[in-house]
C-alpha cells in the first residue's frame, strides 16, 4: 500500500469517526466523554489519549457496561460513564491538557462549541 492509499484510508477512517459521533451526540442521549470530544472537532487519536483525565473528577451522568474482547476467547464487562451535553459542554470549558498542542485543541473546540 503506497502513501496516496494510507492517507485515503486514514482519511476515510476520520470521517467515519468523526460522522459516527456526530450522529450519537445528535441523539441527544448521554455518551461517553471520546465521543464528545469527537464530535466537538477533536481528532480520534486526541480523543482517545485524553478521554480519561476529561472525565476525571466529574460526575456521570448514566452508567452503561460494555464487553471488552480480552486475549483468547475470554471477554470482560466493564462500566463505563455517559455525559450529557451539557455536563460535557462545562467541563470543555474548563480542561486544558499541559500539552499545549493539545490545549490549542481543546480551547478551539470549546469556542465552537459556546457558538
């Protein structure tokens, strides 16, 4: 697979993401933090590394439980938080990583998402 094909690809995968979380947040039901940021402007690759310190300290507002594929055949439930938009809309305008490419991120989502 030569260049012009991966960056098609990745493209294509983006777009998925990014139309995906659109669609679930426009549901107006709660979800969890990665698909907010998703859907605020936020790549998926960003999203996924700051997902957990976003929702740290914050308090759901649903709980749904997900089934993990672990190694072999054995599979694992697990818990997961859901936001609603508003919750997640007010803990945007406060969270900034140290990184401040990320930061950059996160200001800019927060500003699309006040308008």
């Amino acid at each position: 697979m030569n260049a012009k094909q991966r960056a098609l690809r990745n493209r294509t995968r983006e777009q998925r993401t990014t139309r995906r979380a659109l669609k679930a947040t426009a549901t107006r039901t709660p979800q969890t933090a990665r698909t907010h940021l998703v859907a605020a402007g936020i790549n998926d690759a960003t999203a996924k590394r700051y997902a957990g310190a976003f929702s740290r300290g914050m308090d759901a507002d649903a709980l749904g439980t997900a089934d993990l594929k672990l190694k072999g055949r054995t599979r694992k439930t697990v818990t997961i938080k859901l936001y609603a938009a508003d919750t997640f809309a007010a803990r945007l305008t406060v969270y900034r990583p140290k990184d401040l490419t990320a930061a950059a991120l996160f200001e800019q989502a927060a500003h699309s998402l006040a308008a």
